[in-house]
C-alpha cells in the first residue's frame, strides 16, 4: 500500500509543476498546446495509476 501513496505524491507533484505550465501556456494564449499537454499528462498519470477517471474535474 506505500507504493500506492508514493506514486499518488509522485502524481500530484508532477500534476502541481504541470498546472504551473499551463498558466505560462495560458498567458501566451496557446490553447492548443496546453489542451495537448492536459491530454499527455492525463494518459501518463493514467499510465501509472495515480489517475483512474478521465471525468475527474
């Protein structure tokens, strides 16, 4: 069960350094780029078990 936990913390680092990305995308105003990353980044985390619902938000 640890390694659970860890890969969760894993997930919500990466996920707080991703957001940071997104607003510098967003102030750039490429939309189209950050809706790629937000997708990339939901695959990886679904990958590796951290994410289990693509509906989440």
């Amino acid at each position: 069960m640890a390694k659970k936990e860890s890969k969760v913390k894993i997930g919500w680092r990466f996920h707080r350094k991703h957001i940071e990305a997104l607003e510098q995308l967003s102030k750039k105003d490429d939309v189209p780029m950050a809706r790629h990353v937000d997708k990339a980044l939901e695959q990886y985390l679904m990958s590796q078990g951290v994410l289990h619902s693509a509906n989440g938000d």
